[in-house]
C-alpha cells in the first residue's frame, strides 16, 4: 500500500531542525511522477532519473556551466580572464562582468540585456522539478523506509541520493547567480516568494548529509560512472556548499532585518565588508567557522577514500613516439578530456556526445580556431573567455606547468597552420589576446570537423584538485594550517619541476595561509571559469580587482614609455615580437608539442610549450569523408622574444634568418580602455560588488518578489 510520507518538510529530509522553518519555506515547483508506475522495477525508476540527468546536462551546457551566464560573466569577470571583443561590441555581457560600473549601471541595464525569459533561472527550476518528482514519489513507496532506514547503499537509495543531490546542485548555481531565490521541495505546489539563500544552503547541506551513506562512490559497481552523482561527488559537494555558504557574498538590505535565517529559522548576523551599495552589503555569516568543520569532515571522508579517482603527482605516459617529452600530470588530466574521456581526476564531468548539441569545449572556452564553422581543419573556435595579459605575463611563475596548458599566445588558422592572436578586440584568432588552452581540437584523438560546437567534450564540475584545495582552505580558516599546507603543496609541487615550486616563500608572499590556498586556486582553475566565484566567496576580490588594475596600468606604462615591461617574476612584454612559420614536422617529427623539455626554453617552436598543430590533419579529413592538402609544410610558428626584451642587434639577425617583427605589447597600449580601464569599470574597491543577475519581466511578475541590488523592475 502507497505510503503518503511527504506530509512535512520533517518528513521529507528526516531532518529534525528543517521543522521549524516549514512556514516560511512553502513554495515549490510542478509535476509529479506516478510512483506505481516508475518504481515498479529499477530499469524505470533509474530511466526517470536519465530524464532528470537530460535536463541538468542541457541546463549546464546552455545556461549555466558552458553558455549563458558562466559565458557571459563568469568565465570572463575575474582578474585573471576576460573578454576578446570591444566593451561596446557586447554591453549585455560586459557590464555584468564589469560589476555594472561600481553598480551605478545596475539601474540601467535592461533586464533582457543578456539574458531571455527562458533563462539559467527557468532551466535550473526544471531540473529542481524534475528532482523533486522523483524524491516525492519514491517517499511514497513501501520501500522508501527501508532503503533510507539500512544504513548502508542500495540501488534504490543511490537513486534518491541523486534526486537529493541534484536538487541541491541546481541551487548551488542559482544562488551564485541570483543571490536569494525561492525554495522548491514539493512536487504540485507553484514555487514564489524569495526565501533566504542561508536557509536554502542549510537545508540542501543538511539533505546531502542524510543520503552520503546511502550512494555508492565512484566505480563501487558497473553503474557508477563519472557522469553519475556519486556518494565521492556529494562529499566534495556537501564541502563546496559549506564554503559557499560560509563566504563572502552580497545581501539586500531592502528585505528587512530578520530575512536572513538560517535553515532552523533563526536571524543571522554578519561580518560586513566595505560599505553599502544600492541596498546591498557584503558579508559572511557570524557562524561561517561551524561551517567549514563542517566541509572537513566531508572533504577528508572524500579525500580518504575517493573510489575510482585519481590524483598524479607524475605523469603516468611514457615519451611519444617521436620522442614527445609529456611530464606533466596537470596536462595529463586535459588531454584525457581531449580524448573524450572520463578524466582519472575527475569526480563527476556532465557527458556530452559528439556530433549532437551545441558543445562549449572547445568553441567557448577552447584555444581559438579563425577556421570557417564547417569543414575546417580545426572548425571555427570563437574564444569567449581568454587570459588577462598581466596575469600571463606577471603571476604566473615561468616554471608552472600550468601556465601553457591554460594558455596559448597562437590559434589556428583552420587550414593546419598555427597563428599569432593579436590583442586587437576581436573574436576567433583574428583578435581578442591570449587563448584559453585547455581544449584544442588539434589536440583530440578524434576531432571533429564537420561543424563546430560538437566536439563531444564532456564539461567538467569537480575532480580532486578542488578537494584538495577546499579541504585546505576549510582546514586553514579552523587553525589547522599544518595540514593546510600538506594539501595545498600537493597540488601546488606537481606543477613545478622537482624542488622548485617555492611553497614556503609562495605562503610568505601571499601573506596567509589562506590568501595563498586561494591564490593556488586561480593557477590551478585558470582558463575555468572558477576564479570570478572563489574571490566573491572568499572576500579577496576588491584586494584582487585592485592588484590587476594596478599591474596593467603599470604594464601598458612601461610598455608606451620604454617598450617593454618586466614584472617582478623576471617575465619581460615588449612592444614587437618576431615571428615565422617552421616546418615543425621535418624538424622533429611532430606538430604538437608538449611540455617544453627542460632546457630547451629556448627553442621557439617548443616555448611556450602544448601548442602547434595535429599531425595528421588529412587522415582526419579522409576519416571524415573530407579532403584535406597542406598548401605549405611550414605549419608551427616559431616565436623569439615572447618573455624578453629584444634590441636592436638581435633583431637584426632574427629579420636575416626570415622572422618578421610584429606587433605585440604596443597593440595594449592603443587599447588602453579595452585593458585597462574597462576592467571592472570604475569599481572602487570598497562598494558592495553587484555581480548577481537581475530577475527578469516574467519571474517579478510570477514570483511574487521584486529585484534588488539597483536593478530595474520591468
């Protein structure tokens, strides 16, 4: 007989404080799924699930993780990326990303600037509906009591836990986006209100907890691949949301006083940085510290025993055929996801399938391709989010293996021949400055050339560098900074060559423990999109915005006053560069390089280093039912004077030995505003950061709410 359990929001989490915040959580989202029917047998009850999965893996790519806001602020409004084209070219992403001008443009800018009614906010309710389907009809079946009640994991209550953690995940990215939306547990009941985000963190928190030891880790049977919420994510998950939910982040003050709850319902207070802003104040929760012993438990239970994941401190190939030097872990890692693989190191990726869809990897965030969007070798890679220049240049240590695996000074023409991308605004490799690299299609073991956007490239949510990392932080912020510096010099060391990564005097020049925890995030997520979020939680991102601004100012000074600029780590940009095309092939035997081989940084076509082109673009085509003919062997563009300055003398004997001089550092100069002064328009430093998204039209007028932080109402 049906058991109608789902009478409370007691019931529904078996979580005794949920019940004294029922009042002010009723709001929820549609659709119910009969639980006769679908969970007769596991085959129907795990092809809901795939359903729910169908609609997150859309959400992601289109909304939230590969297009939508992540394209239009998140990938590009950080100190260390950016945007390609012009500030005017794109007002609808550029003022978001810019902070709406110290928040002064909040009040103009149009609700549908960027966005569509059909938005992250829509599409992340559905997958919440969806979830929410499943969970209130599975809490209505006979067996719910006993899978919950067993203490150990089952097929039955791993699928639970996924609806549990999928609900919490979309609110995870709501929240980052939107700030305080509302709360939808129970299928049937229209969701309006806004509900306080510190409630909503709670209780999803509160939710993982309950189903961790009821889901299986990652490979424990057949069924538990890496694009399945595994007992491993929820983990690495109930760890993310603690430190969200422990961070910095910008609140309205227009809601009233006692809004902000907790999920028990009691009043918060806060720790404020900065002043107010359009009615908006950020701060962090009195209590974040409860939080973050929280995130430790979790995040050690993960680190411990993480199931079928891996983290490399040595790269696992061997050298390639034609003497390739790989030695690298950290690349390792991007040329599994090159080759349309689950990752070792991943957690969980969202799958993608080559040939369908509308594919972010590597069109959005990929190394950039001018190659037209059909049969093109490789296709057409636009190149939405790319490498601030003074990050390139000055933070990242020359001896980081990260640096050139995130980015890349050359595209691709599309016709197999490497090419120089100018600092001119512009999109592709026509323009737009220093590409993401991460994701080449040269790289792929099977690229794919009829059109663009469908490499198949799954998009990736965790592995176990950001474990590491977060478990570091959670530990530094609690006073435990030994074992802090244990995990941050894990990821940290196997990025640099044996005994030079210089920990200790990295801790001492980012000042704290903590601050250099967050500093390593931006080197090891670069090019990711991770960086805008971790500063917003973590308070650093006035301190961040500032650093930027000042060491492009000096930059772009240096560069107009004595045509070149040094930075600090001993990384020269100067004026002109030079330049010319090499027949890599006959010279080595290959036209993608890998890691640099030590001692050979000064050999042009090696440094930087995982660039060039495929090796074999006509058996690519001819796999392809293409034709494909080199018009010139000389593919790989050899570069001299990337990282120091060249004189007059040198120069001289580069022009005779065929390079050319070519602009480089003088083109930031003449795009001044672009680099400089468009960086996070006139914010200053002390202003509560408006980063969230307005609500559109319809979600005001539905919802029962009004926008905050300055936007517009209609």
């Amino acid at each position: 007989m049906r058991k109608i359990l789902y009478k409370t929001l007691l019931l529904m989490s078996t979580i005794s404080i949920l019940v004294s915040c029922e009042d002010f959580l009723e709001t929820s989202s549609p659709s119910v799924v009969d639980a006769d029917f679908v969970f007769s047998n596991i085959e129907t009850a795990r092809a809901a699930m795939d359903g729910a999965y169908e609609q997150w893996r859309t959400t992601c790519q289109s909304y939230v993780f590969g297009d939508g806001l992540f394209y239009g602020s998140e990938v590009t409004g950080s100190d260390i990326e950016r945007h390609p084209e012009s500030f005017s070219n794109q007002p609808g992403r550029h003022y978001p990303e810019c902070l709406y001008q110290n928040g002064t443009y909040a009040s103009s800018y149009g609700l549908l600037s960027y966005q569509k009614e059909s938005s992250a906010y829509s599409n992340l309710f559905s997958c919440i509906s969806k979830a929410n389907s499943i969970i209130t009809a599975m809490q209505s079946t006979d067996e719910y009591t006993e899978f919950m009640s067993a203490g150990e994991a089952s097929d039955l209550s791993q699928l639970y836990g996924e609806a549990i953690t999928l609900r919490a995940t979309a609110y995870r990215e709501l929240i980052r986006y939107y700030g305080d939306v509302p709360y939808a547990y129970k299928s049937g009941v229209a969701a309006n209100g806004l509900v306080p985000r510190d409630s909503i963190y709670d209780i999803c928190i509160e939710d993982l907890k309950t189903v961790e030891p009821l889901m299986y880790r990652v490979g424990e049977n057949s069924t538990m691949v890496k694009n399945i919420f595994s007992r491993t994510f929820v983990q690495g998950l109930i760890g993310r949301m603690c430190l969200d939910a422990a961070g910095y982040q910008t609140r309205r003050t227009d809601l009233g006083s006692d809004f902000y709850k907790s999920g028990k319902g009691d009043v918060l207070t806060f720790e404020t940085l900065g002043s107010a802003n359009n009615n908006a104040v950020y701060e962090r929760r009195s209590d974040y510290e409860a939080l973050y012993d929280t995130a430790k438990v979790y995040l050690k239970a993960c680190i411990d025993d993480p199931g079928d994941v891996a983290f490399y401190t040595t790269d696992p190939r061997s050298t390639g055929d034609e003497g390739q030097v790989f030695d690298n872990p950290y690349q390792y890692f991007f040329q599994q996801m090159n080759d349309l693989e689950y990752a070792d190191e991943s957690i969980y990726e969202y799958n993608m399938t080559q040939g369908s869809g509308s594919d972010a990897r590597p069109y959005s965030f990929g190394r950039v391709s001018s190659g037209s969007s059909k049969k093109a070798f490789p296709c057409k890679a636009y190149g939405q989010g790319r490498v601030n220049p003074a990050f390139y240049y000055g933070m990242f240590d020359p001896k980081d293996k990260r640096r050139d695996v995130s980015a890349c000074v050359t595209g691709s023409t599309g016709k197999g021949v490497e090419k120089l991308i100018p600092f001119v605004p512009n999109s592709k490799a026509n323009g737009g400055g220093i590409t993401f690299n991460k994701w080449d299609q040269n790289r792929m073991a099977t690229p794919y050339v009829i059109k663009s956007r469908r490499s198949g490239i799954h998009g990736p949510y965790m592995r176990m560098s950001d474990v590491y990392l977060n478990y570091a932080e959670a530990c530094a912020i609690t006073g435990d900074e030994g074992t802090a510096k244990i995990y941050l010099s894990l990821v940290r060391e196997r990025a640099f060559p044996s005994g030079e990564a210089n920990t200790d005097a990295f801790i001492t020049s980012c000042g704290s423990m903590f601050k250099a925890i967050i500093q390593e995030r931006g080197f090891e997520f670069a090019a990711e999109g991770d960086r805008r979020w971790t500063l917003v939680r973590s308070g650093l991102l006035p301190e961040a915005i500032k650093n930027i601004k000042e060491m492009t100012y000096n930059m772009i000074n240096g560069l107009k006053t004595n045509g070149y600029y040094t930075f600090s780590n001993g990384n020269t940009i100067s004026s002109y560069i030079y330049t010319k095309l090499v027949d890599a092939q006959a010279t080595y035997g290959y036209r993608l390089t890998t890691q640099c081989p030590e001692e050979s940084e000064d050999d042009p076509v090696l440094y930087p280093g995982w660039r060039g082109q495929n090796d074999d673009w006509e058996t690519v085509a001819s796999n392809s039912g293409l034709s494909f003919e080199y018009s010139d062997t000389k593919t790989n563009l050899a570069i001299k004077g990337l990282f120091n300055y060249v004189d007059d003398t040198e120069a001289a004997t580069l022009i005779a030995d065929g390079y050319e001089k070519v602009d480089w550092g003088e083109e930031l100069v003449e795009y001044f505003d672009e680099y400089y002064t468009y960086l996070f328009y006139d914010y200053d430093y002390t202003s509560a950061p408006i980063y969230l998204w307005p609500y559109t039209p319809n979600v005001i007028s539905t919802g029962g709410f009004t926008n905050g932080y300055g936007f517009k109402q209609e």
